[in-house]
C-alpha cells in the first residue's frame, strides 16, 4: 500500500457514472477497480449517478447501470436503492448541497459571474482555433464592477459562474497509477461551474459530492486527467486537500485504438445477454490492466479482493483480446455443476424456440446432452445450434452428405448396420460400441467409414460430440429411424 494520511482514514471510494447511454466496458473496469478497493481495504464502496445532463440523462439508463453492476456482483454500500449518510446519491437530487458551495466561493472573490451569449463564445472560440491557439475564454468579464453586474442582470440577461483560474504556476498532483502529473495553469480556462440554468458543471458538483461524501480516494479514467487539475483548483479555492487520484489508463481495441461498439464491445448486460458468466467478465475486466504480479489469471472473487492493490494497476493502455475472453468463459463453464448449466441451456433452448413447454423436458437428458458438449463451450448462446439435432429432424451439412452420405458401398453398410443396431440391448453406451465395433471388424473396413457416415446421418455434421454417447441418448428408435432415411 502506498503512504499517505488517506490510509489512516477509512477509504471510500465512488463510481460516478453519466447516465446518458449504456455502461461501456472501459467505465465497469473502473467500477470493478474501485469496488475491489474498497472490499480489500474494508472501506466503502459508493455509486452516485451525476445526472446533470438534463438533455442526456436518461432513467433507461440509470436502470442499465444499475442492473449491470447488480449481474457483476458489484454490490454498493451507498448509493441508489440502499440509500446511506451521505445522500441523496443522484446529482440532480443535490442542487441545494452545489448552490451553497457556489456562494462560498462568490463571497471569496473566487468565482466571477459571466454574461457573455453562447454566440459570443462560439465565435471567440472559432477565431482562436483560427490562430491554432487552444480554445479558452478571453475574460471579458472577468472584471465587471457592481453596477455593470447589477445592470445586466436588471436587463434579465443570463449569467453562468466562471472560476478564476491562476493564470501562472503549475498545479502537480501524484498519481497514483502515473506517478507525479504535473500542468501549467496557463493551459487552464476560467472554466464554467454554475451554468445558466443554475446547474452546475461536471467539475463543480464532482468536486461538491466528493468533498460532502468524504471520498478519500478517486479512481476514474484517463480520460478525466485534464480536469483534475480544475478540480484540485476548486478544492484550494475552498481551503480543502483534495482525495488521493488514480486515473486508469484506456481499453485500446486490437487495432489500437480506443475500445468501442466497433470492436464488438458492448455492455456487461449484452454480454450476459451473450451467454458470457458474469464472473469471466469480471475477472477479464480486472486483467486489462492489472496483474497480481505472478501469473495467475483465473481468479475467484475472494482472490482477486485479497490481491488487488492500486499500485500493480499498469500505467499503459490495455488491449481488449475477445478470444481470450471467451477462453475464459469456456473454462468457468467447464467448473460448473451440470445440474446448473441444465437449467441454463433449457433457458436457451426456449429463446430458440426449439422447446415450447419446459415442463414436457426431461431436465435428465438436458443435462446428459450439456454434459457432452461443456468441454467445448465457449458461451451459452452456442448451446441451441449445438445440440439442436437432439430436439429437432438434423439439418444436413451439404458438403459432409457428400463426402461421407452420397459414397458407394454407403447406403447398403448403413442398412446392414441398421440390423446389427436392432439388436443392441440395453441400448447403452458399451453395448452399442462393442456392437458397432463388432461389425467393423466383421466388415474388415476402416472404423472411419463407419463412424463418420453414421455421425453425419444422426446429426447431420461431421463434427460431433463422441457417436456411442450420442446415439445412447437419441435412443434406438430415433437412430434406426435417421439411418434407414439417410440411406
Ligand atoms: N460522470 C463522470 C463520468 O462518467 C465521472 C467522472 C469521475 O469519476 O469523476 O465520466
């Protein structure tokens, strides 16, 4: 652990999403991240939805967040639905809390109030991006006497609150993650904290709700590391030491660039959606970028909580690999008891339509048929196509009837066949193989050009689980059945 007066005091930590769309995976790594803090220092885990987009925030996406964080098990201690001492925990909620910081900071001078129109600032911007200069407000307001702020407000023009940013030193913070940040406050702008509409900004209510919740620690994206400098400047203003920062770096794409909708990355819920266990997704999530510093990578939650520090976290981008996820997938698959992954496949064969009433299923031979494929499941949407031939008529590969149905000498070996299978009792897996393998000989033919005709004539595909198994669970009627139509 690293050495700072935070670690005297009880950490907590928040996850502080916009609830404007669907969560990314980029922003539940950081929920991930936070809340294995939190469970591995015994501090506490808040989630608080900064919903002051009004335009964009949406309570569809409030529930998508809500329900994600739920399926990963990222239980918060408060926040939405569990409330807490610290509440409300929706921005929107809180105005009062940001109207009684923002006087604090007009009685110290700090805050300047700005009349200038949105077309003002388009065009100040326009002209300086021009000139290639970084677009920032030129203080045209910055000096304004009492009268002139009482006359245009007399005139009812609106006004938002601008900080007054120190225009020379730097400000330097250490980064957890990063290591010493250092930036030139000529670079910052007067930025807005009170808009128009008495809302305020990002950066103010951010700043108000980590100061009023006690956050000792801010863990967020890279993306957020040039408003730290801005936020720090708020809680100077206010005679206050800012949390500790630890800013994470992006989830890059293969192709390198930031992870998106276009690499196939969605949200936990389509992923759940997918057939992907919430624990693959968490674990995945958790090694995009942090390691425990040996080589373990299949961890259980227990493991990961007690291995997590900040510190091991990597200060360069992760590159998201969907092949390695779904390795991980097929693994936690392959731990699971049959009896469960069942009652998950009778769930997949209903969206597929394959089965209407699940009362009419055997859940006994679901979980003989699952019991065949696990070793080679990677999600559970895979379950349906795999195992369809067990429910319903096969649908027949046309290149492997060819190759192995539509051969001479075929047709009258699989009727000869079809003779030796009456025969077969108990129709088990042993009888069927040493029947079968009896008649290979007998035949004096390659076991290939038994097995692979038959396969293809009970499943319709070349590639199957192993044949013995499956013809026992199809039953003797229904493989009779298939072989006398294949021929
Ligand atoms: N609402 C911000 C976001 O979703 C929060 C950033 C922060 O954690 O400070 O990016």
């Amino acid at each position: 652990m690293h050495n700072n007066n935070a670690d005297l005091r009880t950490v907590r930590v928040r996850f502080a999403p916009s609830p404007t769309g669907s969560l990314h995976l980029g922003n539940t790594r950081t929920a991930i991240f936070n809340w294995l803090f939190a469970r591995h220092t015994g501090g506490k885990f808040i989630l608080r939805i900064e919903d002051t987009d009004r335009e964009r925030s949406t309570p569809e996406s409030v529930n998508v967040i809500l329900e994600s964080l739920r399926w990963l098990g990222l239980d918060w201690d408060e926040g939405p639905d569990v409330g807490g001492d610290f509440g409300q925990y929706y921005q929107m909620q809180r105005l009062d809390k940001y109207k009684k910081y923002a006087d604090i900071l007009v009685k110290k001078n700090m805050v300047y109030p700005c009349f200038c129109s949105p077309e003002r600032l388009a065009e100040m911007r326009h002209q300086m991006q021009k000139k290639k200069l970084p677009p920032r407000y030129d203080g045209k307001c910055k000096n304004l006497s009492e009268e002139e702020i009482k006359h245009l407000t007399s005139q009812g023009i609106k006004h938002v609150l601008r900080f007054r940013v120190s225009a020379t030193g730097i400000t330097e913070f250490n980064d957890l993650i990063h290591g010493k940040i250092s930036i030139e406050n000529s670079v910052l702008d007067d930025f807005v904290i009170v808009k128009s509409n008495a809302g305020p900004t990002y950066n103010f209510a951010c700043v108000v709700d980590d100061i009023e919740m006690k956050i000792t620690h801010v863990i967020r994206g890279d993306d957020h590391i040039s408003n730290t400098p801005k936020q720090i400047a708020v809680y100077k203003a206010l005679g206050l030491d800012p949390p500790e920062f630890a800013h994470i770096p992006l989830i890059l794409g293969p192709d390198k660039a930031k992870l998106s909708k276009r690499h196939g990355a969605a949200s936990p819920l389509e992923y759940r959606d997918m057939g992907y266990l919430p624990h693959t997704l968490l674990n995945f999530l958790v090694l995009l970028g942090w390691a425990p510093g040996d080589n373990r990578e299949v961890m259980s939650r227990d493991e990961l909580i007690e291995n997590f520090s900040i510190g091991k976290i990597n200060d360069s981008n992760a590159v998201f690999d969907s092949q390695k996820l779904d390795w991980m997938n097929g693994l936690y698959i392959r731990k699971m008891p049959l009896s469960e992954l069942a009652d998950i496949a009778l769930e997949e064969l209903k969206k597929a339509k394959f089965i209407k009433d699940t009362k009419e299923v055997d859940i006994n031979k679901i979980s003989k048929i699952v019991g065949l494929i696990q070793e080679r499941l990677k999600k559970f949407s895979e379950i349906p196509q795999l195992i369809n031939y067990f429910f319903n008529e096969p649908v027949y590969e046309e290149k492997s009837v060819r190759k192995f149905l539509k051969k001479d000498g075929v047709p009258e070996m699989l009727q000869e066949l079809c003779r030796v299978i009456k025969e077969v009792e108990p129709f088990d897996i042993e009888t069927l193989e040493s029947a079968v393998r009896g008649f290979i000989e007998k035949k004096g033919v390659k076991p290939g050009d038994v097995i692979h005709p038959v396969r293809v004539a009970l499943t319709g595909r070349a590639a199957s689980p192993p044949i013995f198994d499956v013809m026992e669970v199809l039953g003797k009627a229904t493989c009779l059945l298939r072989l006398l139509k294949a021929r």
